[in-house]
C-alpha cells in the first residue's frame, strides 16, 4: 500500500489490522524498529539478500547499492560466491559486505535469520546457484542461505530466487517448479531490449528492478513499456 512514505517503511493504519490479528499494532511496534503518527504504524523495511556461486555475482552487488540506505539489509554470501565474486569482478568481500546493513555466515545456523520469528518482508537470493536452488526446494537447510530461504517461505513471505544456469535440463526445471508451488517467486536473469538498453549496466539493472517491482519498491532503474510514449489516441 502506498501511502506516500519514504521507501524504507512499510506503513499500516489502525483500521488495517485484521481480526485475526494476534499481536496489535503497539506490540508490532515494539517489535520492529517503527514511528507511529497519526495512527499510522512506520515499519521498517528489511530483507534477507542472498548470494550464492553461481554466475552474476554483480546482480547481487547492484541488488545491495540500490537497496543501501534505504531497506534494512541482511546478507549472506556463500563460500563459493566469495571464489565467484574473486573471479567475476575486482571487488573484496568486504566491500561488497560493507554495503549490507548486516552480514551473517552462510555456516551461522544460530544466526537470526534461521529462525521465522526474525521479522522480514522476504528474501531473494541473486544470483541463485542450482545448488542453493536444489536446497531451497528440499528445505536442505544446512546452510544459512537455504535455511533463511526455508523459514521466509514456511512464514509464507516473498522468497525471489535469480536462477543463472543455461540450458537447463529436467531437473533443473523441477526443482523450480517444486519452489514456485512452495510459494516462491522463480525470477532468472533474462534481459528485455523494450527499454533499449545501452549498456551492462542497463541490462543488470533491468533484473533488479524487477527484484524491485516484487517487494513493492519503487525505483527508476529502467523504463516501463509504453513509458513516456506519446499518447496516440
Ligand atoms: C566462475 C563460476 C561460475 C559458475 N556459474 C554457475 C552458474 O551460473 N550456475 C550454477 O548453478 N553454478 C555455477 N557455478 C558452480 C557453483 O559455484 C557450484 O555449484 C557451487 O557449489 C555453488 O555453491 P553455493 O550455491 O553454495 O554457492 C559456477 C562456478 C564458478 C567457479
């Protein structure tokens, strides 16, 4: 709902709490870091940012510049994404990690995140390995990665998985369908040339402002179809 707020808060009135509702929104309150105003709850927003060892570690990175500031940021970054991220682009782990809010240990199993009882508004795992992939789609959850991933879909939050691998074959197809039925948002990295992009970077920020799009985030990182044409009728 959009209520004219700052992009970091996610808001509720008074009148928006349902009946079944156990908690009221002064106990949410003290749960979250929130503002109340005019009976308005502020929440903030935070999200559980993923990284793992397939290709595209970049989308990841873009993923934490745009969000930086604005959502609260959990990372976590496979071992293998550390070896990918040495690979594919100049950057330390600590720079990429120094743009979360906080960093968890893909071994930390008693890390917040583990647990569905650490609020979020979801999870996106970009870019997404087979492997975390096959985890997140068996609740294999001995890593954290796959175990953050598991707790947001059993919570039935927005679970976003940037799937890199091509061709594929019906294994690979399965295991997304098995996490779309679970409730999981299956989003590869599959570029559109109707915004005409003119770059790497138009192309990368294309996928994540379609990560964007899921959480109800507001961004201009590409133009919409149809945006700012004439009208011609
Ligand atoms: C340079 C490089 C690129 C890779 N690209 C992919 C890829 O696009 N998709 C994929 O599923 N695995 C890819 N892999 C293999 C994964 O890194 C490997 O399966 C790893 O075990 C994944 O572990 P993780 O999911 O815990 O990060 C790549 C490996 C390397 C070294």
């Amino acid at each position: 709902m959009d209520r004219g707020l700052d992009a970091r808060y996610k808001a509720f009135c008074f009148d928006d709490v349902p009946s079944n509702c156990s908690n009221s929104l002064e106990e949410l309150g003290n749960l979250f870091e929130a503002e109340k105003t005019n009976n308005v709850l502020k929440i903030m927003k935070r999200l559980v940012v993923g990284i793992s060892g397939a290709s595209g570690v970049i989308y990841g990175i873009r993923l934490l510049e745009v969000l930086r500031g604005k959502i609260e940021t959990h990372l976590v970054i496979t071992e293998q994404a550390k070896q990918t991220l040495s690979l594919e682009t100049d950057l330390t782990v600590g720079a990429v990690e120094s743009l979360a809010s906080f960093v968890h240990s893909d071994k930390d199993l008693s890390s917040p995140l583990a647990s569905g009882s650490f609020i979020t508004q979801g999870m996106i795992i970009v870019p997404c390995s087979i492997k975390t992939l096959s985890a997140v789609a068996n609740s294999y959850g001995q890593a954290l990665i796959a175990r953050a991933a598991d707790v947001n879909l059993k919570e039935r939050r927005r679970v976003v998985l940037v799937v890199r691998e091509t061709p594929l074959h019906l294994g690979h197809i399965r295991l997304m369908a098995q996490v779309t039925e679970m409730g999981g948002v299956v989003l590869p990295p599959v570029p559109a040339f109707y915004h005409k992009p003119k770059s790497v970077t138009d192309i990368i920020d294309h996928t994540v402002g379609k990560i964007l799009d899921l959480f109800d985030i507001q961004h201009k990182l590409f133009r919409r179809w149809q945006e700012d044409e004439p009208d011609l009728s």
